[in-house]
C-alpha cells in the first residue's frame, strides 16, 4: 500500500470510529482524495494526536510485555492507543505501523 492510501485509510477508520477532528480537518484540507496537496508537517502533527490515536485504536485496555532497563520481561496492562502510539513514534515509517492495523 502507498503511503497516500495508508493516511485514506487511516483517516477513514479514525472519522467512522469518531474521531471528530477529522471533520475539521477535512474542512480545511477539502476531500480525502487531496491528501497528497496537504504538507507534510500538517500530516506528522495529525498522526501523533492522543485525539487520532484513541479513535484509532481505540481506548480498551490489554495486557503489554516490555523489556525494563533490567533486560527482563515484564507484562503490564495500558489502553491500546497509548501502547500503539508509543510504539509508532519509536518507528522509522510510522506510516508502515499504521498499516499494520488497517483492513486491506
């Protein structure tokens, strides 16, 4: 999938899951379709909103296993959108992360 059909996607799952930023975006960037017209900034700054993220993701809550600075594995319980955020600023292509968790 191209990066623009990833955002498409993404923002699409965001907006039906509620996300009511997204009609204001889409309100000052026009249709979906021009995606590609908007800068890239604008783009960075909309896919690390704890807002995107919780529609996203969703807020339910699950079990998580992390390596602690003593190099053993702990599991612990977080929401969703906060764990699947954390882990998409640590990703090179974050738009790869988002991919993930889109339906094809």
């Amino acid at each position: 999938m191209t990066n623009e059909e990833i955002l498409k996607k993404a923002i699409k799952k965001a907006i039906n899951n509620g996300w009511k930023e997204g009609k204001w975006w889409l309100k000052e960037f026009g249709d979906i379709d021009n995606i590609n017209q908007v800068p890239l900034s604008e783009i960075h700054f909309l896919l690390f909103k704890h807002n995107f993220a919780k529609t996203f993701w969703g807020e339910k809550e699950s079990e998580y296993k992390m390596k602690n600075w003593d190099d053993k594995e702990h599991y612990y319980n977080q929401k969703d959108w906060i764990f699947h955020l954390q882990q998409m600023v640590l990703e090179k292509e974050p738009l790869k992360y988002l991919e993930k968790f889109l339906d094809n």
